[in-house]
C-alpha cells in the first residue's frame, strides 16, 4: 500500500528507509524479505521511471545488530538483504536506484545518541542530519564535491 502511494504521488527523488520497523513487527522473514524489498523498489520505480529512488538500511541498534527478531534475521542481515535487492535492480538496468547503509549515517560510534537502544535522541537526528546529507548528494549529484 506505502509503495504503491509513493507511486502515485508526484516527486522528484524518493528517500526510503526500510527494515527496522519489519524487524520489530516480524512482518516478513529470511525467505520474503528480500522479494519484499524488491517488490517495494519496483513498484514506486514504475510510477517515476527516471526519478532517483535512494534506499537506505536501519541505522545501528545495539540489540537488534546480531540478535534475529520475530522475522529470523538480524539488523545486520536485512541491511545484507537491502544492499542485495539494490544491486539486483541496478544489475537489470536501473541505475537510479542506489543505497544508503544505515551504519554511515547512524553507527556503533553513535550508540549514546540512542534514547532507548533504537531511537536517535535530539543530538542523534541533528547528526542524522548532518551524516546524510553528503550521501544523498553524491548520489544525486556524482560530480558534486560532498
């Protein structure tokens, strides 16, 4: 359903943070998570045939990095299961899909930014913030000097 409104609403690059809420929620597991990704990718990509699709992995969580949750994998495996749906799409011919690793915006390094071991404090978004920035620009603008 998310997908299918971000198809159909007008915009000029798209921003997706996917798994940490599948992590929690155990809404797919080892087997359907990666077609679900792709799924995802795929149906907002038929709505916006050349606008930049920038899909980023969960940021760090302590508790969630190793430990499999009611989907059966771990943060670390579903950020392995984006970065592989992302590199599938990009190998079958869409080079406006790229990834964005949740640990280069929000890493082990940051951990006492966490209020409650999964959500950023106020000092944890502003670096957030900060940390993106230069990625989505050099994913939108290669030449660009981040």
């Amino acid at each position: 359903m998310i997908a299918r409104l971000i198809r159909d609403r007008p915009a000029e690059v798209i921003i997706t943070c996917l798994g940490i809420n599948v992590y929690g929620a155990g809404t797919f597991t080892k087997r359907s998570y990666l077609p679900a990704v792709l799924g995802f990718v795929s149906t907002i990509r038929d709505g916006h045939p050349r606008v930049p699709i920038l899909v980023m992995s969960p940021i760090f969580s302590p508790s969630r990095e190793e430990q499999a949750g009611p989907t059966g994998m771990s943060l670390a495996e579903m950020r392995a299961d984006i970065a592989e749906a992302v590199h599938l799409l990009r190998e079958h011919g869409d080079a406006d899909v790229h990834l964005i690793d949740g640990l280069d915006v929000f890493g082990p390094a940051q951990e006492h930014l966490l209020a409650d071991g999964l959500h950023p404090d106020a000092e944890g978004y502003a670096h957030m913030a900060t940390s993106i920035t230069p990625l989505v620009r050099a994913h939108l603008l290669p030449n660009h000097q981040a």
